[in-house]
C-alpha cells in the first residue's frame, strides 16, 4: 500500500533499506496517557472528551513526527517527469566546417587584431540563433578530415552553448562534407518525441570537396528515408568561386576543379527543400540565420523534462514543527500534586 501511495505521488525513496524503522512509527501509542498519579483512584472523575481528543491528537503527531524522520533518513524525493509541451521550432542539426581555413577572415589570410575570423563570426552568430529558439532540439557535428559528433539533438540549453563554443578550435586541412553530412542525418534517428516536426540541417562552410559517387548514394538513400530542409550557409573568401560562378572553360566545369559549385548542384539535385546563401561578410552571415530563423518556426510538440526533486528538507522541517507543537504542549501542561 505505501509503495503504490509513494508511486500514485511520484515519491520515490533512495535507501528504501531504511524504511523498516516505520515499524517505531507506532511508539507514541504505546506510551501512557499520563504520568503516575498520587491520587488512589480516579474512578469518580467524569469523563473529560475534549483531554481524550487532545491526547490522541497529539499521539498522531508524535507518530507524524516519526514518519517524517524516517523518510528523510531514507532519502525521499520526488521522480523526474516529462510534461507534453506545444511550441514554435524545429529540430536542428547544425553541421560545421572546421577545416583550418575557416580560422581565416572573410578577406583571407589569418584574422589580425580587431578582425573576426569566419569560426568565430559564426560561433557568436548561431549561438545568437539558439537563444533566441529556446523550445529547438539542437545538435552539434563537425567535420574536416573527418567528422566528429560533438553534441546529439538537445534541449538543453546550456550543452548547445557549450558545443556552439567549440566550434573555433583549431582544424585541419581537408574537408570531408559528404560524410559530416552522414553523421547529421543520423542524429535524426533517435529524435522520436515528436515525429511531426521540422527537421533541418544547417551546413555552415566556407568550401566544398569531391563527394565520394559512394556516399552520394548513401546520403540519398538516407534523405529519401528522412525527410529534412537543408540550407548551406556558404563563408565565402574574398577572391574564391563562388556556389554560382561558371567556369570560364567548359573543360573547368568538374567537381574537382569547381567544388563548391558541384556539391550546390548536388544538393539542387536531392529533391528536397534546399537553399544556400553566400556570405561575404559577418553581416551576411546574421542576415542568413535570420532568414533561416524566419522559415523555420512551425507547430513543435515537444516533452519538457522536469528534474527530480528532493524533499528531505521538507521531511525535517515537517518533523521539526511536529516536534515543536509536541513541546510546546508538554510545556504547557499543568500538574497537579
């Protein structure tokens, strides 16, 4: 019975060991009414209801007293809970270039004093984007030589800020986009909340390279399965191709030569939701999320998690002003000689 009350309240004991001492809980009532008398017998004295009343009041209080204690040497607390929620948002996988290139500024070459690199312009400006999406499911991968899962689909605020940070450490080289994007649509296979929602992949780089003819077909395979909005937020370098130049020799016109270009028609060709945008500058970056911020604010049902919650406090502050009230009634008890 007390395990099915404790769970019909979701009250949950750490050291349930520790509930054997309930069984003191009956001590008050076994204790006499009153202290021995000097008087011989008491048979003739009417019955007094309101000291009978009073008596056992303060028995079951004795008793609360006890049960109150124990349950905070048992360590209760109330469990955790998921509460259904209906919000504006979307569940995002943000896919990050942390090829070494992107330590430089806009304009090329290492990002002096007072300039802004394209990491670090792009860290201050999504980490912006998810304060001001607090109901979004965010996750975090990066990619250069190969791709790195740094965070999966959260709530969380305070893990999507800290993996938003990370993305201006250092990098290498090469930029491996085809299988980076691989590792962001499988962060989608656990996202079972809310299976309406909008799922999106944010890629963020300032370059492309050749995707392998093998994890083309994989990643169709996996977009035909998953239905996502990709956009591709295009760090654009002073002087470098861009995602619409044409090649000036036909001859040009090939993934190896004209990456960028490439990997855009690849997109265009996935049949799904795309739109890439070429920021030339920190500003056209924020305009970027802003527009993506703007697209994306459809219904989301989400399960908002509540934390467990620890009531020894409470238990001894109860038992206190039980034993207070047990006091204060022994110390106004009068006697008579």
């Amino acid at each position: 019975m007390i395990d099915e009350l404790l769970s019909a309240l979701r009250l949950e004991i750490a050291r349930p060991a520790l509930l054997w001492l309930l069984l003191l809980a009956p001590l008050p009532w076994l204790r006499p009414a009153r202290d021995d008398s000097p008087w011989p017998w008491l048979g003739l004295v009417p019955v007094d209801g309101p000291s009978r009343l009073l008596d056992r009041l303060l028995r079951a209080i004795g008793v609360a007293a006890l049960v109150a204690l124990v349950l905070a040497v048992a360590g209760i607390y109330r469990s955790g809970d998921a509460v259904p929620r209906v919000a504006q948002g979307a569940h995002l996988a943000l896919l990050i270039d942390r090829s070494s290139s992107m330590n430089n500024s806009f304009a090329g070459g290492q990002a002096g004093v007072g300039e802004e690199s394209k990491a670090a312009a792009s860290k201050r400006l999504l980490k912006g984007f998810a304060e001001r999406r607090p109901h979004d499911r965010v996750g975090v991968v990066a990619f250069s030589t190969a791709p790195m899962l740094v965070l999966p689909l959260s709530d969380h605020a305070d893990a999507v800020e800290a993996a938003i940070d990370a993305i201006d450490r250092p990098g290498l080289a090469y930029t491996d986009v085809g299988r980076g994007l691989a590792m962001a649509l499988d962060l989608f296979d656990a996202d079972t909340d809310d299976t309406e929602a909008s799922r999106v992949v944010v890629l963020v780089s300032d370059g492309a390279a050749v995707i392998d003819r093998r994890v083309q077909a994989r990643l169709r395979e996996a977009l035909a399965a998953r239905p996502v909005s990709l956009y591709w937020l295009f760090l654009r370098t002073a002087g470098s191709p861009g995602l619409y130049d044409l090649p000036a020799s036909p001859d040009d016109d090939t993934p190896q030569v004209m990456p960028e270009r490439h990997l855009h028609l690849f997109f265009q060709s996935l049949n799904l939701p795309y739109r890439a945008f070429e920021a030339r500058d920190a500003a056209g970056v924020a305009a970027a999320i802003d527009e993506i911020d703007r697209q994306q604010r459809a219904e989301l049902r989400y399960l908002e998690r509540i934390p467990r919650r620890d009531l020894n406090a409470h238990a001894l502050a109860f038992a206190a002003f039980c034993l207070g009230l047990l006091l204060a009634a022994r110390l106004l008890e009068v006697r008579v000689d």
